[in-house]
C-alpha cells in the first residue's frame, strides 16, 4: 500500500502569511491539484495540518485524512513524523503543499525505485537534493525519528540507506521537470498566474 502524505502546515513567512496550501492556479487551490494528482499513484492521502484551526480548512476536501503535527514547530520532520505515524502504507511519497505541478509519472517511477532501500531522493548534484518530493520506507523513518533528534530531513536521508536519482533521468515523464516547481512567495505567484492563460 502507497500512502501519499501533503505537508500544508507552514506558516507562509515568505508568502505574506498566506497559506501557501490555498493559492491557487486555473480555478484550483495547489492542494486541490496536489490531491487530484496523487489520487492517480497511492492509496490514501494524508494532509498534515500544523493544527486543529489550520485543519478545519480541509475539512471539504474529499478523499483525504487529515491529521495535526504531533511534535510542534520542528518544521518539515515533524510533518513526516505525524503523516507517517497514521500512514497505513509501507511506502510514502512526501511532498511540499507549494508544488503543484508534481507529475504522477515521476511519483510512480520513485515507487518503483525503492526496493532495498529506505529512501528515493531526487537529485540535481550532491547539494541540491528534493526531500520533499521523495519517497521513503515508513519502518526506517519510524526508526529513524525514535532514536534522532535532529530537525533536518537533510540528516535524516544521509543515515538512511537513500538513493539518490538523477533529475534528468525522470524527463520521459516530464520533459522540463516542472514537477519539482514550488511556489514560495506571492511575486513567484504572481508570475504564475499571469502565465494562467498560456
């Protein structure tokens, strides 16, 4: 069973203090988009509120569980830890709220590429790695976490037995790998949607 798990629980520092989760683009907020594409690859979703307040404003959304960070302001590690803890997947594929452009080929090709591994990163060099748009092993993240005090997902890939995909291997599915846009403030917003009509 895949499980695909949303973080939507930042708080938007560099968007004004907007919900990044609820821009939206061609009449769908990113989360729309994000859950009618992963509908197509895993078996559940699950949105991982930063709390109850935040949560309530999914509370529409079909086809999803939400849940609230149970270890508060650890940023993206205690999304992951909260989605994992009611994932009934073995596999997760975590992603960012602010990408909406994630290509369900690629997903499904990370999937395919964890076998004996803990983790499938994306990479575009031995820096610029994409942790939030990567797939891991629940049981290894699980113990990972227990015995870790780390804040970093960075940390967390590098003791896991991660393998790292090269970016320009997935371009069969997505030729400008758009999939791994994220949209962090409102002049990238901006200059999205004014190519709405392209």
């Amino acid at each position: 069973m895949k499980t695909g798990i949303i973080l939507a629980g930042g708080k938007g520092k560099r968007a004004g203090g907007r919900e990044k989760c609820l821009f939206s683009y061609k009449g769908e907020t990113f989360i729309e988009i994000l859950i009618s594409t992963l509908s197509e690859v895993v078996d559940e979703i699950i949105v991982v509120a930063r709390d109850e307040e935040q949560s309530k404003q999914f509370d529409d959304l079909k086809g999803i569980k939400t849940v609230c960070d149970i270890r508060k302001e650890k940023g993206p590690l205690g999304g992951l830890h909260a989605g994992i803890n009611y994932a009934k997947g073995d596999t997760v594929f975590l992603v960012a709220c602010d990408m909406p452009f994630v290509n369900g080929g690629i997903v499904r090709k990370l999937f395919d590429m964890i076998n004996e591994y803990d983790a499938v990163i994306p990479s575009w060099n031995n820096e610029m790695l994409e942790p939030l748009h990567a797939v891991y092993k629940k049981e290894a993240v699980e113990k990972y976490i227990i015995s870790h005090e780390s804040l970093s997902l960075r940390a967390m890939i590098k003791k896991l037995n991660s393998y790292y995909v090269d970016v320009n291997s997935l371009t069969d599915n997505d030729s400008e790998l758009k999939t791994f846009t994220n949209i962090n403030n409102l002049e990238e917003l901006t200059k999205l949607t004014r190519g709405e009509s392209d």
